[in-house]
C-alpha cells in the first residue's frame, strides 16, 4: 500500500489541477512532511504560472496538448 497527500490548485477561468506525492512505505505521512510537500507544491506552481504569464502561451505543445491541459 502506497501513502502519499495531493495538492489541489485553482486557476484562472475555473481552470483546476493537483500535485500528488506518493511513497511505496505504508507508514503514515506526518504533519511536517505533508506542510513541506504543500509548501513544494505551491512554489513548483507558482513558478509555472509565472513562466507561462511572461510567454503568454504554452511553449511548444501541439494544440491537442493545450486542449488537454485546459
């Protein structure tokens, strides 16, 4: 059995994704861990958001890929 914690984001135009970390121990997580992996999460988000702010467009997808991201 696989423990792990999923971060939800929420964009702009409704837009919605997660983050998921998971680990093969069954141990539970504990609390320092899941707020590290939060914290990593929202940093690794913040910082794609701001990429693709300055191109103004997804670099180098085909438009299926935007589609699917969307």
């Amino acid at each position: 059995m696989n423990a792990g914690v999923t971060v939800p984001f929420r964009g702009q135009a409704g837009i919605s994704s997660t983050m998921s970390f998971v680990q093969k121990e069954a141990s539970e997580m504990k609390d320092f861990e899941i707020n590290h992996l939060q914290s990593a999460a929202w940093v690794f988000h913040l910082k794609v958001v701001n990429t693709l702010a300055c191109n103004g467009d997804y670099p180098g997808l085909t438009g299926r890929e935007k589609e699917c991201l969307s």
